[in-house]
C-alpha cells in the first residue's frame, strides 16, 4: 500500500514537472496531477494487461521473445496517458509523442524511485 501511495505522488510530481518543462504538456495543479496518477494507475491495472496483450499478438511477440518487453509497456502506459488525456478537464497532450515520452520519464523515475527506497 505504501509503495503504491509512493508511486502515485511521485507520478504526479513527474506529470507537474514535464508539463513545466515541455510545452506540448498542460497540467492546471498538483491536485490534478494526483488525479491523473491515479486514473493512469487504475487504467494500468485494469486495461493495461489486455493492451500488453493486444500488441503482443500484433507485433508476434517479437519485442517479447527478443527480451525487449519494455518497449511495449512504455507503448501501453502511452496510451493509457493518452485515455486520461481525454477523460481530464485540466491534464492536456497535444499528441501522442508526448505520451510517449511521459511514458518513458514516469517508467525511469518509477524505477529509481523502486531502486532508492524499496530495493
């Protein structure tokens, strides 16, 4: 519960921080930020196993079997940033390579954050 908890302010903060420093990002607060972590968390929980799935079977687990599986979850966690794009009011990604690229900060920052206090 406490990791989680931890993954969802850390999120946010990266979601504050990238739409500060990119302008293809809006964000209205921290209040909204911590909204969207948790949409995106929830989304990855309950959709994001069948994307992963979906783009396995449409790539014929090439990034799988290659041991580059991480490539289609930073795919995935784009798209579901993408979902919350549409379902916010305050949270705005002028297109997709945005996501992407929020995809890969929250993936690399996650795993620091998981390396630093709970490795």
């Amino acid at each position: 519960m406490i990791q989680w908890l931890v993954h969802i302010v850390v999120d946010a903060l990266v979601l504050l921080v990238a739409a500060k420093m990119m302008s293809s990002v809006q964000m209205r607060n921290f209040k909204t930020a911590i909204i969207v972590a948790l949409v995106i968390g929830l989304l990855s929980f309950l959709i994001g196993w069948l994307l992963t799935l979906i783009l396995n079977i449409a790539t014929l687990g090439l990034f799988y079997f290659t041991g580059l599986g991480f490539i289609i979850r930073i795919v995935v966690n784009a798209i579901i940033i993408e979902i919350a794009d549409q379902m916010s009011n305050g949270f705005n990604t002028k297109g997709f390579t945005p996501s992407l690229i929020l995809a890969v900060i929250i993936a690399l920052v996650g795993s620091i954050v998981d390396a630093f206090l709970f490795g």
